[in-house]
C-alpha cells in the first residue's frame, strides 16, 4: 500500500484550510487505442480535493475509457496517470477510491445488507454497515434479496458498495440512471455531503440538468480529448450563441426563407408562431427582425442552457 505523505489531513476526513493539497488525479498527455480508434488522445486534465465534477460527451467520446485509465483497469498507451501521487492500482488497493461503475452485477442469492457488509469487510478503511445503508438511502431494503430489487433500488446499493469506506475519491458512472425524482435529489444531496468533508466527486452523466445543477466543475471530452473545462457558466458562455424566442401573432404568412436568412443565426426553430433561434450576435439578429417589418412578440434574449452549449460545442468540434 502506498501513502501520500503531501498533506497533513487524514483520508477521507478533509483538508484544513490553508493546508498546500497534491492533485486528486492527475493526467498527463494520455493516449489510449483500440485498433485503428484513438479513445482518448493527449488527454491532460488535473482534479483536486472537495471538488464535485461532471464529465461529459456524446456517445464515443472516450468517457468510459477515461474512468478505465482512472480506475487502473486499463494500462495507457501512452502518457502518466497519478491518483493521489501514485497508480491507480495503487490508490484503489490503498482503499482511496470508490467506484460505482454501469457495467457488472450485483451478487444475487443474499440480501442488500449481506452484500453491503461483505463490501465493507473487504475495504481497507470500512464505514460501518448501518452508516453506509443510511446514506445510500437503502436501510429500508437492507432484508430484500438483491434479484429482488428494481432498477433505481440496485443503483442505490451499487452507491453503497462504491461508499463502503473512508475513500477519498468516488467516481460514478451515471449513477442516477434509474432512479426516480425523489431518489436522485436524495443521491445528490449526499454526494454534497462527500464533497464537504473534502472528498473529490467524479461522475460522467448524460443528464446534463444534473451536470448544471450539480457540478462546480465540469469537463467536456469530445474524441479523446478535453474540449472545455470550466464551471458550467464558463461552459455556456464558451459556447457563444445566445437563445432568442418570441411570437409572430397573427403574422404567419411570414417567409420561413427570409427568417432562416436572418444574420448570425446558428439554429432555427419555428412552431406555429412562435420562432426560436439560437445567435453568435443576437443583437443584428433582433435588429434585422424589425428591419424585416416584423413585430416579435413575448421578445427574450437569454443565455444557452448546459445541454444546448453542449450540443453547440460538440457539433462545432465535430466539424473540425
């Protein structure tokens, strides 16, 4: 087992402030192939105590290759990864990481509390048995059969299992996925809690209200490689365009040619008479509706959402 001996703070309990802290996790130009695909490509990013952040990516993105590096089930190519100043493999067997990953199941023929207490049992830092159900919400079924549960109730006990010990890092792999309303306030709720006691929270999702709401960092990958990286209003602003909408009432024998026509325009939408448009230069976009003799109703001007300045961003990249 190795130790980091960088900063006075204990495992999982927090860092003091003030105190210098080393990096979480940090890669350094990685590179990671499968065949002729490049899946993650000179990968750099650096992550540190008691930050919350979302990673985020279309579909082959080089997500779920990036948590594989991260979790030392797959070597890299190329380049360094480090967690908490050494291997991965290191880290994990040190009892410094959880992980809550999509893919494999849940032993069956015991029940939520059995497999949780075998989970605590074999980490190097356990929580206590009845802590670790409370806060993944599961106490409740901690006597039902695991082949018993539904899809959101076996999230939860993954959750536990990830959380068993006093672990300095969790990393979640959309942990939400199955989880109704109420469920996934309650998950979010307790991750903050992580966070406050100096944890480092990673989770990649393609919920990106979640991502928003959540996230005081968020990383955006697009082929391997790490397109933005900021909080979620750097993310929306990087993205440039701003949303316009309003109503042509009355006015729907306007030209659709001479509205997609209108200047800096990125996106266009027309529903009856109620146009939305996206803009790189929103204010010659409403100055060339007027010049049109339109009369726009229910005007607004706002700022993109997360989900379409990640759509925008990623669509531009793919371009190039």
């Amino acid at each position: 087992m190795t130790t980091t001996a960088t900063s006075p703070a204990q495992p999982g309990t927090g860092t003091a402030p003030g105190t210098p802290t080393a990096p979480v996790v940090r890669f350094e130009n990685v590179t990671k192939s499968y065949g002729t695909v490049r899946a993650v490509d000179g990968l750099s990013l650096t992550l540190h105590p008691g930050e919350t952040v979302a990673l985020l990516g279309p579909n082959g993105a080089g997500k779920s290759s990036t948590l594989d590096l991260l979790l030392g089930l797959r070597p890299a190519d190329s380049g360094s990864v480090r967690l908490f100043g050494t291997t991965p493999r290191e880290a994990v067997a040190g009892g410094r990481v959880g992980a809550m990953l999509q893919s494999g199941g849940l032993m069956e023929d015991v029940t939520v509390r059995e497999l949780v207490a075998l989970g605590c049992s074999l980490h190097p830092r356990p929580l206590p048995v009845d802590e670790v159900l409370a806060r993944a919400g599961v106490a409740e079924i901690a006597g039902r059969m695991v082949n018993k549960l539904s899809g959101g109730q076996e999230q939860r006990v993954r959750f536990a299992l990830a959380t068993a010990g006093r672990g300095d890092l969790i990393v979640l792999d959309e942990p939400t996925t199955g989880m109704d309303v109420t469920a996934r306030q309650a998950f979010w709720a307790t991750m903050r809690e992580h966070a406050a006691q100096g944890r480092t929270v990673l989770f990649a999702t393609h919920y990106l209200e979640e991502a928003d709401a959540i996230a005081d960092r968020v990383l955006v990958l697009n082929r391997g490689r790490l397109l933005a990286d900021g909080t979620a209003a750097e993310i929306k602003a990087k993205a440039g365009a701003r949303k316009i909408s309003f109503d042509l009432d009355g006015q729907d024998a306007v030209d659709e040619q001479m509205l997609r026509a209108l200047p800096a325009l990125t996106a266009y939408e027309r529903h009856g008479a109620t146009v939305r448009l996206q803009s790189a230069d929103p204010d010659a976009t409403v100055h060339a509706v007027y010049a049109l003799g339109l009369y726009p109703r229910n005007l607004e001007v706002a700022g993109l959402g997360l989900e379409q300045a990640f759509i925008a961003l990623t669509e531009e990249a793919s371009k190039c």
